[in-house]
C-alpha cells in the first residue's frame, strides 16, 4: 500500500535503536515513527484512529517532545493529521477524502451556495469523483482544533451526507469583523479510480501527473474568476486545500499581509516564544479586542497561561483583523474569547 503520509521522521543515531522492543502503543508508535518504519506506522495509526484513541495519540506525542524539537513533533503531528483526512474501502464508498476551501471574509458571511454548487463541477478535482460540501460555514480554529479521531468522524458524516457532528457551523452573525472561514466536504470515489487516474497512488487529492493537476489548477482559477463580486461581499477566495495543508495556505496568505511589518513580526515572535515553554503541550491563543488594541493571551490547551500582551492599534497600521489573521498562521485561536 503506498504511503498515507508526506511527512519525514527526525533520523535516530544507530545506538538510539537497540533494545527497543514492545512497550505500549504510543511507544510502538514512535519508535515506527523515528525507525521510519512507516508501513507499521500508518498501520499502527490508522487502527487508532479508526479505534477513536486519540489519548494514545496524544500520549505518543508527548513523548516525541521529550526529545526533538517543536518543528518534529509538528511533523509527526501532520502525518496523524494526513492520515485521518482520507480513508479507503468503506461499505458506502471506496475512497474519500475531506477538502476544505478557505474564504478570507471582509465582512458577514456570504452565502455558501454561492461556492459549493460551482466548484464542485468547476473540473477542479477529477471527472470520475463526487464532491459534497457540509452546510454552513466554519471557523479555521475549530477544523485546527480536531483530534485525529474527530476528523476522520467529520469526513465519514460528509461522506455520507450527515451533517459532521464533531463541526458545528458557524452562525449566520459570527465574524462580522471579517476573518478566514472554511467550506468543508468530501471527495468521493464510489469505486477506486485506476492507477492511471491516480498515478499509483490510492490519495485522492495527493497530485496525479503534473498535466492533468496543472488543467485542475487552472479549472479552480477560472471557476474562482467567474465569482459575482457582489455576492463575494468583498471576500478572498483561497485554493481549496485539506486539512494537514490549511496552516500553509494562510501562511502563503500571510507573505504578503505581514511582510515587513514590524508589529506583525513580533507577535509571530511572541508566540513561539510562549509555544516553547509549553513543554509538548497544545499551544493555542485567546484574542480580546479592547479600545485602541487587541489582547493576545497564549495559553495551553489544557488552561495554562503562557504569556498575554496587549498589541496597540495604530493609524496607519494592522488592524485587529490582521492580528487575527497572523495569530490563526502560527496556532488555533480557542472559539468565542473574541
């Protein structure tokens, strides 16, 4: 089978290797990780997320922060966040994968009608497949903040046309201040594409040959082109993307919001000098927008404060949107605090 997972395991010194048979299965979890023994990762991982035990999961990750630094421990994350987005052989389909299409709003939400029906037959994704869309809207940091277990719930309820109980939709009065929302849904096969369709892999979204991800590319540009302005209500349509990739596309975003602005640059500073002192744990922030400035606390997921400071808002500089906007780039922002 190939592999699930883009991502690459922290190489072990030779000795780091020896005597380390059995233990439990966040151990076993690891060490296939750091062995890149990535055939009995993924077995391993798949059969606990499929079991809903994400506190194994989180037990594993843990661990792998005792050792490596944040940006390994993010690795391993991503590849347990690759591997819950998609899923094969089901008795209602055969492969499915979620997609999400990311909308930077100005304003109160547009309609969603206004994307799903279109894009869905845009050419965007392949001919042979079935894209279905949840309704409503919903907010960057709740899809960020769902275990492994919880997104492979969600893609299971798209899939099958049950509204995703692990991904409450925003409400029509959320974010009126404007802020990045997404469209979540599912690409599905009811029987697995050939290897010619998915150059021998069996991801869905994961590019086929260059030719035929270079005409979806440009069938996502003209169907986004083709968007009335009006019902836009002045929102930003970003490429649609999964979940393991969400971060990057708003840090693609964030190259040209932040570039060279010092305020900005220093809260992407403050928070990784918070994340470092979580110790493993989840790092996420809370936003409290006051007269004149924006609060930024950093916070464990579990509660702990790491640190809060109030950034200035200043004529001529960001606004609390924009801080908002660099905070969901570097960690999820804890729902209703704003």
């Amino acid at each position: 089978m190939p592999r699930k997972t883009t991502q690459q395991s922290p190489r072990r010194r030779g000795a780091e290797r020896k005597g380390q048979g059995g233990g439990t299965p966040a151990d076993r979890l690891v060490r296939a990780w750091l062995d890149e023994d990535y055939d009995t990762f993924e077995d391993l991982a798949e059969e606990l997320i499929a079991g809903g035990r994400d506190g194994v999961l989180l037990a594993a990750r843990r661990k792998l922060s005792e050792k490596y630094e944040d940006e390994d421990v993010d690795e391993f994350a991503t590849a347990l966040t690759e591997m819950a987005e998609a899923v094969t052989g089901q008795d209602a389909f055969d492969i499915s994968e979620l997609v999400l299409l990311p909308v930077v709003t100005a304003g109160s939400l547009p309609d969603p009608a206004t994307f799903t029906g279109g894009l869905a037959s845009s050419g965007a994704f392949p001919p042979e497949a079935k894209v279905v869309f949840a309704e409503g809207w919903r907010s960057v940091e709740t899809v960020n903040s769902l275990t492994p277990s919880a997104l492979r719930r969600a893609l299971l309820d798209i899939a099958s046309g049950r509204p995703p109980a692990d991904l409450p939709p925003l409400q029509p009065g959320d974010l009126t201040d404007g802020g990045i929302v997404v469209l979540v849904g599912a690409v599905v096969f009811d029987v697995e594409p050939s290897d010619d369709d998915l150059d021998g892999d069996a991801e869905v979204l994961i590019a086929p040959d260059e030719g035929r991800e270079s005409e979806r590319s440009d069938a996502f540009d003209r169907w986004r082109a083709s968007l009335n302005p009006e019902a836009l209500k002045g929102a930003l349509v970003l490429p649609h993307c999964s979940p393991s990739q969400l971060m990057d596309e708003i840090r693609t975003l964030l190259e040209g919001v932040e570039a060279g602005d010092p305020t900005l640059d220093e809260i992407v500073d403050f928070i990784g000098t918070a994340r470092h002192e979580a110790v493993g744990e989840e790092v996420v922030a809370r936003l409290v927008v006051r007269e004149g400035g924006v609060q930024l606390a950093v916070l464990t997921r579990s509660g702990q404060e790491l640190d809060s400071r109030v950034f200035d808002l200043v004529e001529g500089g960001p606004t609390a949107n924009d801080i908002r906007i660099v905070v969901e780039g570097c960690v999820p922002i804890v729902v209703g605090t704003e």
